[in-house]
C-alpha cells in the first residue's frame, strides 16, 4: 500500500510528514546508545528480509495493491525502536530507488508502513506477553497476534488520511472497505509468516530476538493449547473491535465523525447524499441500516478468518519440539 | 560453477539492475545534487494544481530531456515505469466513482471531480517515477546511500541502508536456492493456502541469510570496518555540479510557486 | 631470535552451546615462512583463523601477531597485520566493482587519493588481475574471485596471509595459476587446505589440527609420508601420489 504521488492533497501529507519525522527523531535519539549501534548489520539483515517479503504483492479491487509491512517482524527483532528505523529504511529506498511510493507522500508512507505498524506491533506483543505464559512459544503466539493487529492499524491510518485528504472523489467508504478487508487476509498471512520466521530464529539463535530477550524464559517451543487459543481469541477480537469502530462511520450515507469532516473540506460534494457510490448502497434494505449490516459482517468475517488462521498457526508450530532444534553450528 | 552469479533481475527490481551504464553528464553529477534535484522537482510537480495544466507539460519536457542526456534507452525507462499501473488502474476508476456533477464523454457521464483527480494521479505519479528513474538509472545504489549522507542524513540510517542492499544480494540468492531446491523436490507453492510451506521457509530463509550475512560481515571486519563505508576520495561537489542540478528543478519550484499563488485550487 | 609473525599460545574455545572447539593450541610461525594446518572437517581449523584476527575471543590463551596481542585495544591493527583470504570469496567481495573491494581495505585505514590508487594497483598486479579492475565481481569466474579476494587482503600489506581453503572448487587450471601467484608473493603464509599435494607444492612445514588440539608440526613431506599419522587424522592422499617421489617447489 504504498501512496504515490498526488493521491492525498498536500497538506495531510505534509502533516503526516512531520508526525513521522517526530516518530523517527525520537528513535534516532534512542538508536545512538552504543548497544543499539551494534545492531545495525541485523538490522540491516531485516530491512532487506522485509524488502524482500513485501515483494509478494495482493492486488486489491480499488486498484492499489496490498503487501506484508514488516514492522511488526522488525519491532520483535529489534525491538521497537531500531525496528521503526529499518522499516523506515525500506519506506524511504522503495520510494528513492524503486519508485515505489511517491517522494512527496513519504511521510504518509513512512508513517502507515513504519510508524504504526512497529510500535502498534511492539504494543500488541508486549500486551500479549502480559497474559501470556512466560515461555518462548509464547513469544511465537504474541508475534503472530503483533503482526495482524499492526497491518488492520496500518491499513486503517491509511483510510484516515484518505478521508481527511484523498484526492479521488471516490467515497471513502468503497476505499476503506476494499482496503482494509484485503488488510485483514493480509495481515493474517503477515501473521503467519512474522510467527514462523521469530520461531524459526528462536530455535537456532534465541539471542538475536529482541522481544524475548526481555523475559525470563522458559525454553519450550512447543505451543501450548490454551497459549495459542488465547492469542488467536485476543487478535480476533481486536481485530473484529478495530474494524467495527472504524468501519461505522465511513459506512454510514448519513455521516457523522471523521466523513463529516471529509465533506467540511469540500472533498465530498455534499449534494451527493445518499447517492454516494460504493458497494454497501446496494445492502440497503428499508429500514435496517446498511453501515450496521456492513459492519456486522466485516467483524464475522474478520473473527472467522482469524481462528481459521489460528488454527493453522497452531497446527504448525505444534509440531516443532525440541528433538528438531538443531545444534548451534558455528564455523567449521 | 565457474563463472559468476547470473544477472538475473528479479522481481521489481534487484539494486544493481536498476543501474544503466554510462558516462553522460547527468551520470557524472554528484549523487547528493542528483538526490537533492529529485526531491526539488517533485515536490514542485506535487504541489502544482491539477488544473494548470500547461506546467505540467513544462515538466514533462523537463524529464524527458534529462533523460535523454542520459542516454538511458527509452524502452529501458518504458519497463521500469510498468511500477505505476497499479496506481493508474485506480485513477482510471475515479471518473466512475466520483460524485457528481458529471460530465458527458460519449456514451458514459463521468464525473467531473473525478476526472480531475484521475489525471492529478496520473500526470503527478508518472512524473515522480520519471524523476526516479532519472537518479537510479544514472547513480550507482552505493553512491546513492553516499549521497544522502552527504546530505546529512543521519549515520544511522545510510549505515542500516548499505547492510540492507548488500544483504538484499544475499537474501535474493538464498531464496533462489532454496526454491531451486524446493522445485526439485516436486514442490511450487503458489497459492495463499499453501502459506504454510511458505512460512516454514521464511524462517529458515531468514537464519541462512543472516549466517551468510555473517560471514560477509567478518570479512568486513577483517579489512577494517567500523561501520560505515569508507569514502573513496571523491571531492565534495562543487558549485558547478549544484547549479547543473538544480537548474530545472529550481524552475519547476517556480512555475508550481506562481500556479499556486494565482490558481484557485480545484477540490 | 627474531619476532614470531604469529604466535599461538594455549588457546582454548568452546561454543556457546558448550562444544569444546579448541583445545590448548599453541604454535608459532616465523618471518617468511610457508606453514599449511591440515585436518578433517570439524577440527576447528576455520574457528582457529577467526581466531588469528580478533573475530572470535578465546576463552582463554593468546594470540600475537608480529608481537602485537590480539586484544580489543589493538583489534585494527591486528586486522591490518593479519589478513584473512576466507574459503568463499562472494563473502569477501561485496563491492560494485573490482577496485572498490581492493580499495575497501586500505580506505578503511585512511589511505586516499594516489597513494590509494597506487596501493590498489600495485596489489592487483601482484595477482595479476590489473585488467578486470573495472568489472563487477560477480562477473568473474571463480578462479578469479578468489584471485581478487587474495589482492584484498594484501591491499592493506599484511605481516601474514591467511587463506582458508584456496582451492576448493576450483579447476586444475585456476589452480596452477593461484599456485604461481601465491608461490611469487614475498609474504608469510598460513593455509587450511584440504588439499594435500598443494599443501606439499606450496608449505614446507604443516601442522596437523585434530579434535582441538594440534597433533603434528612439521616438514610437510614427512608428515605425508607418515600412513598411520594421516590415518588417524582422517587425512588421505589421492590415489596414486607419493609424497616421496613428488618435489616440493622452492618455499
């Protein structure tokens, strides 16, 4: 979901720019102490891992695509600080070098893809650590959940921005929608592979993982049934609770809150009423609201696709025991 | 094997793909004057009102003359602008969805606040991707990252950005390898729900990367690294390269200046 | 009795998994001579080289070179007297063409402008590769690269080359030819190499590393002539040379 040129108007870009500089100041800060400098070349390692997954790209129906983010990977790996400042890295050379993402809207970019998904993701897995069982699978489990919450933040920071300074005339509804649903598969997957590749660094070398060297440990890579339910309850739930706070009001023909604001910046012609586009016009059925019938499904949905996931993640690393943890091998 | 790793490209794009030989005056400049002329330009492009049209076309003669003094081929600068046909099919679907008032155009009403942020995104993004090609196909990745931190970006993050290029080459041939390996085994995972193979393999994608990452890191160490590349002797830019650079772009700065200042802006 | 270029002193390592790797190594090797370490695989002879500059820190014992400790303090000198040629040379050339790499080394320690210039040229003579100083590395067929990755390290004029298994991979032609090179630099040498009849062509001394520890150190001929030494140590000659009947080139 990079943001090219001209796609939301000047001044949201411009004040994106500035929160993401705020952000990334403040890390910079953080960054300079000495045990933080010697992470520079994983750091590195992990921006071009995230480069290299956000090359799977998923095409969404508005005509942008989606891809993997990454932040919450790095936040795990390298804790939330250094791990905003390798994601930043990838942002700002994907937009410079591979014109992927306009120059002008980097601050957009940087703070959707870089800002929110690292520290919303740092969040997401501190907090489930917190009702977690302190052992490594648990670690796996807060990972998987950091990494889908942080692309539905992502996704809807970007819906945010586009209702405050899209430059489309296309309703913010029909963005949003195709935009964050696509996100939720995304960040599903995201959550997969984000889990898969913290277990498997784990396995060989747990010292390079930031977010476990936090905690005392125990050594057990095994997931735990109820571990794994839990985190998966706890993602979908969040997931379900975003998408319906947020959802709502773009949804809603009659707006209020963040589209009213929309239409007060001339974006929107207020004349357009009711005859707004999109594809939830056509659930509307006298008297029930089509935003609530939206909304009611987008959080069925989003849960339903979240234990499915879960269930495969479970599936997965319960296989992984301790007979098939390799040696450390070390040189020659 | 004895010959070298194949230039393959891969994807959108492996770093020193996008890198197009040459010895024109635009590849001489300085890398920080050609980063600063980039960031000049576009911002200049993205600040001009869609309706004024003509500036437009103004930067479009200024791109494609800088690209032409580079000697990139034009089929070379076709390809890598295929990177925006996302965003143009999304434009393209703006005069169908906009609101009214519409506009007749043949058979279909289009809308006309539509049709204006169709061709905003269209002629603002294209010129960015232009004004990009202009540096990645005239300046080395290397030179690049050197340029950005003679333009006092912070250590930090041109020294994160050199190990990510170079472990992107290692991230690139391990994933190469290993699907080599997996096809050889009957395995070609395509789809979403085979996500699972896919993951399993990131992760071991990962600590090879990071085990070989490793050994190029040591034999970095070995000669002398303390973590930041060391500058070859290059002059810093002189005022002649500054003024070379920045000539089109400053115009562009300009023209955005006055059509801003005396347009309305359209909504 | 002058100062050892590389002096070993009871080196002891474990893996961070608590595998015993090194076990009270010790040796010294003197001012231009040529020594070989031979040994199976698992030894411990690549963990010794990361040893010799400062890569990896010892549990306990030391390590000088040219009667400099290998200590934290003194790490950049060391990596400037001690250069490491490792067994993969797309892990030593890392640079968009061959003059940077060479020039990585020596830039590193601030040589710059035309004393740069000459200290690159003057290395890639010396390997003979003066006339692909502009390709990028990757184009290069292996023989090559180790070539290039050999003019790297004496770029930044190092009191002793250590090269980790030179030959694997290469063809008999690219053989003879990094032989020729290698036997024309006036330099002191360490070589891990699997390859025997190299090891007799280029080292007149050998030490032999086996489980940690070394178990052998001396004329090269001899310890290949010696069957129950190279059986016990895993060590085999290919089929049909003599060491005997083979003349070692002049070290």
């Amino acid at each position: 979901m990079h943001i090219p040129d001209g796609f939301i108007n000047g001044a949201t870009s411009a004040g994106a720019a500035v929160v993401a500089a705020g952000a990334v100041g403040a890390a910079l800060r953080k960054s300079g102490q000495e045990l933080q400098r010697r992470m520079v070349p994983m750091a590195g390692l992990v921006a071009a891992f995230i480069f290299a997954l956000q090359m799977l790209n998923f095409p969404v129906a508005a005509g942008t695509s989606g891809h993997l983010l990454g932040g919450a990977l790095a936040a795990v790996l390298l804790g939330p600080s250094m791990g905003l400042l390798a994601v930043t890295v990838v942002v700002v050379l994907q937009a410079l070098v591979f014109a992927d993402g306009g120059i002008s809207a980097l601050g957009l970019n940087v703070l959707n893809m870089a800002v929110v998904t690292s520290l919303v993701g740092w969040g997401a897995f501190i907090g489930s650590m917190a009702i977690l069982r302190k052992r490594t699978s648990s670690v796996v489990v807060a990972s998987f959940v950091a990494a889908a919450i942080s692309v539905i933040a992502s996704s809807i920071a970007f819906a945010f921005e586009y209702a405050i300074g899209g430059q489309g005339g296309a309703p913010v509804g029909t963005v949003f929608t195709a935009v964050a649903g696509v996100h939720t598969l995304i960040g599903l997957g995201e959550g997969l592979i984000t889990a898969a590749t913290v277990a498997a660094v784990l396995v060989v070398r747990p010292d390079l993982v930031f977010g476990a060297r936090r905690y005392e440990l125990e050594t057990s890579i095994q997931v735990s049934r109820r571990g794994a339910v839990a985190g998966f309850v706890a993602s979908g739930l969040a997931a379900a609770v975003l998408l319906v706070v947020f959802v709502a009001p773009f949804a809603n023909p009659n707006p209020d809150g963040l589209e009213s604001t929309a239409e007060q910046e001339g974006f929107i012609d207020t004349a357009a009423d009711n005859s707004v586009g999109g594809p939830l016009a056509g659930y509307g059925v006298t008297g029930i609201d089509s935003a609530t019938v939206g909304t009611v499904l987008a959080g069925v949905v989003g849960v339903l696709l979240t234990f499915l996931v879960g269930l495969l993640v479970f599936r997965l690393f319960s296989r992984v025991d301790q007979s098939r943890l390799d040696r450390s091998p070390g040189p020659p | 094997m004895s010959r070298g790793k194949p230039a393959s490209v891969v994807t959108t794009g492996h770093a020193h793909a996008l890198y197009v030989h040459g010895k024109s005056p635009v590849h001489r400049l300085p890398p920080e004057c050609k980063v600063a002329a980039l960031l000049v330009f576009v911002i200049a492009v993205v600040a001009t009102p869609p309706r004024a049209v003509w500036a437009f076309g103004l930067y479009a003669a200024i791109a494609a003359a800088v690209l032409a003094v580079s000697g990139v081929p034009r089929r070379v600068v076709a390809r890598r602008a295929v990177v925006e046909i996302p965003f143009l099919l999304f434009a393209v679907m703006l005069p169908f969805l906009g609101p009214p008032p519409d506009v007749a155009v043949g058979p279909m009403e289009l809308s006309t606040v539509g049709l204006w942020a169709a061709w905003s995104i269209v002629a603002k993004g294209t010129l960015g991707v232009l004004a990009s090609i202009a540096l990645t196909a005239t300046t080395e990745v290397t030179d690049i990252l050197e340029g950005l931190d003679r333009l006092r970006v912070p250590r930090v993050f041109t020294d994160i950005a050199g190990f990510m290029v170079r472990y992107l080459d290692v991230i690139l041939g391990e994933q190469r390898r290993m699907r080599v390996a997996m096809l050889s085994r009957g395995y070609d995972p395509r789809w979403w729900w085979q996500a699972r193979a896919l993951a399993a393999s990131a992760g071991s994608l990962f600590i090879r990367s990071y085990e070989r990452g490793e050994r190029v890191f040591f034999a970095m160490t070995a000669r002398g690294y303390q973590g930041h590349m060391p500058r070859f002797a290059r002059e810093e830019a002189g005022a002649r390269s500054w003024v070379l650079a920045l000539a089109l772009p400053t115009l562009a700065a300009a023209v955005a200046l006055a059509t801003a200042t005396w347009l309305e802006t359209p909504r | 009795m002058t100062t050892p270029a590389l002096e070993v002193v009871d080196l002891c390592y474990r893996y961070p998994d608590g595998t015993e790797v090194l076990r009270d190594v010790g040796f010294h090797i003197h001012p231009g001579e040529r020594v070989s370490l031979l040994g199976p695989n698992g030894a411990g002879k690549t963990t010794l080289v990361l040893h010799l500059n400062g890569i990896i820190e010892p549990d306990s014992g030391t390590v000088r070179v040219a009667g400099l400790p290998v200590v934290p303090e003194h790490l950049m000198e060391v990596r400037r007297r001690t250069g490491v040629v490792f067994q993969d040379p797309d892990d030593q050339l890392f640079m968009p063409t061959v003059w940077k790499d060479v020039a990585f080394g020596p830039a590193n320690y601030g040589l710059e402008g035309e004393a740069l210039a000459a200290r690159v040229g003057a290395a890639l003579e010396s390997v003979g590769m003066t006339e692909v100083a502009q390709r990028p590395p990757h184009h290069l067929s292996l023989g090559q690269r180790r070539r290039v990755a050999v003019a790297t390290v004496l770029a930044m004029e190092p009191e002793i080359l250590v090269l980790d298994e030179p030959t694997s991979n290469l063809d008999p032609a690219s053989r003879r030819e990094l032989a020729t090179v290698l036997t024309g630099l006036d330099i002191t040498m360490l070589m891990v190499t699997h390859d025997l009849p190299y090891a007799l062509e280029l080292c007149p001394r050998s030490l032999v590393i086996n489980d940690g520890r070394i178990v052998a150190d001396g004329s090269t001929a001899d310890l290949l002539a010696d069957a129950e030494l190279m059986a016990a140590n895993r060590l085999e000659l290919p089929l049909g040379f003599d060491p005997r009947v083979v003349v070692p080139r002049a070290g």
